[in-house]
C-alpha cells in the first residue's frame, strides 16, 4: 500500500474475497487467499485494513461468491448452486469481515444463484445487489460491477442493457475493462 501511495495509486481492486471450495474452479484459483472461510475473511480483512490504513481504498470481490463455480464468467454464466444457508456460512464470511473492517468497495461476480434469484445473474438483481449486500450484510459502501465485457454479463445482451439493469439492481459503477473503443 505505501508503494502504491507512493506513485499516487488510491485504489486497489483487491482482495479477493472468494474462498476456493472448488480447486477445479478456471477462474479464481490461486486468486483465492484459501479454501477456508474463516482464513479468507482474516486475512482478506487485514488486506482491506493495510490498503486503506495508507491511503488506498479496497474492493472486494466477487459477491455473491465465486469460489464454487466450475466455469470462468469472462467466457460463459456460471451457476452457483447452494442455498441461501450455506451461502451466508460459507461464501459470505469473508464479505461481513470485509464489511467489518470497513471496506471501500466491493464488487459483484456475474453468477447465477438461484437461491437468490432464479431469473438475474448476480450483477443485475436487486435482490442480490440491494437486498442482500446492501440491506442484509448492511454494506454502505460503493458497489462495482465486475467488467462488463465479460460473456456472463454480455453473452447474451447488449452493453447498454447490461449496464442499465446492474445500475438498477444497485450496483454504483459498472466497470468495462477489455473492450473496444467504440463499445
């Protein structure tokens, strides 16, 4: 965080948050700080605390959880199965920890959990943005989409769709990351 400080970085994409329940997952792999919640959510926690304790703002990612997915989301929708229980044991530790050391931001993963909404990925329901990050978990701070050119958001909808229903499900920012200038 002081070298990042030093060059005049403020903000940080990091830590992630998911924990790695599914070592065959393509995506987050060794992203994950660990297999074990209560390890994530410690040390993801002391992350936000060292980021932020020198002037660089945090953002964890990727809510609701992407630990447990067998599919990376920048090529296709991936589907977290579990029920809401499990999900708020295991997958959402680390976010409250987060949430508790007062995290700038956090980002959500574009995910299908129909235990949450069996109609909207992640990013574009506000039953997962709103009701359960914001309201549930009590999260205040900014909540970021994850890249919108990635195929789990933008497969299957348009850029301009996807943006709009992420900034109506309450994410704050949408981010577009690896895409053209004209998109």
């Amino acid at each position: 965080a002081r070298e990042l400080a030093s060059v005049g970085v403020t903000f940080d994409f990091a830590p992630v948050l998911d924990i790695l329940t599914n070592p065959a997952n393509p995506v987050i792999g060794d992203r994950a700080i660990s297999h074990d919640p209560a390890v994530v959510a410690r040390l993801g926690a002391a992350v936000i605390r060292g980021l932020q304790e020198h002037g660089v703002a945090a953002c964890g990612k990727h809510f609701p959880g992407h630990g447990d997915t067998s599919v990376d989301s920048h090529h296709a929708l991936p589907v977290v199965g579990h029920d809401r229980a499990r999900l708020d044991a295991v997958e959402w530790a680390p976010f409250r920890a987060a949430i508790a050391a007062d995290v700038a931001s956090l980002m959500t993963g574009h995910l299908m959990v129909p235990a949450l909404d069996a109609d909207r990925r992640a990013t574009f329901s506000s039953r997962v943005v709103t009701g359960e990050l914001k309201q549930g978990l009590g999260f205040g701070g900014v909540v970021f989409s994850d890249d919108m050119g990635m195929k789990a958001a933008t497969g299957d909808i348009s850029l301009p769709e996807a943006s709009v229903a992420a900034i109506q499900a309450g994410c704050d920012a949408v981010l577009l990351c690896n895409s053209t200038v004209d998109e």
